[in-house]
C-alpha cells in the first residue's frame, strides 16, 4: 500500500526568519538556548510548555521539540488574531471555545494536534513558505537572497485568519 504524504505546517513570526535562515535550520526552544526571536505565543501556555514532559521515547519536555501542526490555520493561530486568552493546557488533545457543543471536536483535535520533531528540522526540507501577500512574500524572497536558500515563498491567504 501506498502511503500519501502528510503536510506539515510551523509558525513562526517573519521577523524571526532571517535569523533562521542565518543557520538554515528550525531549533526547538531548548536547542536554541539565549538565541533572541519574536515569540508570538502566549507566555502562560509557554511557561506549562517548558515543563511538560514528553512520555515516548526520544523523551524530554516540549521545549525540546520543534512543533509542526497538521493544518495551516490552527486553532492557536486562529486565538491569537483575535486577541484572546487561549482556553487549553499547553499540550492538549482538543481545543474549543464551546465544550457543550461537541460538533467540531474531531476537526479541532486533527487542527491542535502537533508533530514533535527533536531539537532541529533542517530547511533543506521544507517545500515553501507560505505568507499572507505579495509585500511579505518580497521580504521572505529579500531573506533567501541574502542567505542563499532555495525555498519559495507562495502567497496563501487562505492559510491566514
């Protein structure tokens, strides 16, 4: 049988890209040690993140991990543009904002659900960056250039809220 490829997904704010792509490689926050970037999550999820273990092998917390999501467009994502108070643990099975109304929990579960990569992902496989327009996409393609990476940048609205 013929196994379909899964795509993967990560965010990141743009104004850490140069930085990444300085040493052509996604490091978990551990890895990283006192490397400055923008972080755009929420600090008290963040906090419960960095002392949640990990129970299978190769082990750790979660800050020992690069996280990948399932969907472009997650329901984290989706908290953070409009300005609320995530409603999750840091490390959750499901989210959602109406827990009498279990009509979406399957598609919240996939859309939360993370792929834990341990301590870095190289660039060399990433297939594009996707960015909201043509104005971020030329700041991406200005990066690639000054640190010659051969990603493309694909302008995806759609993968924005």
């Amino acid at each position: 049988m013929s196994q379909s490829p899964i795509s993967l997904f990560h965010i990141t704010a743009i104004d850490n890209l140069d930085s990444i792509a300085k040493v052509k490689c996604l490091y978990s926050k551990n890895a990283m040690g006192t490397t400055a970037y923008n972080n755009i999550a929420n600090q008290g999820i963040q906090q419960r993140r960095a002392i949640k273990t990990v129970d299978v092998s190769p082990h750790g917390t979660l800050y020992d991990y690069v996280p990948f999501y399932f969907a472009p467009r997650s329901p984290m994502l989706h908290t953070i543009n409009q300005g609320e108070e995530p409603k999750i643990d840091g490390y959750c099975k499901y989210w959602f904002s109406d827990p009498n109304n279990p009509k979406y929990i399957s598609r919240m579960e996939t859309r939360q659900a993370e792929f834990l990569v341990k301590e870095q992902f190289d660039l060399d496989l990433i297939e594009y960056i996707a960015v909201i327009n043509q104005e971020k996409k030329d700041i991406v393609d200005a990066i690639f250039e000054r640190h010659p990476i051969d990603i493309e940048a694909v302008v995806k609205p759609s993968f924005y809220f």
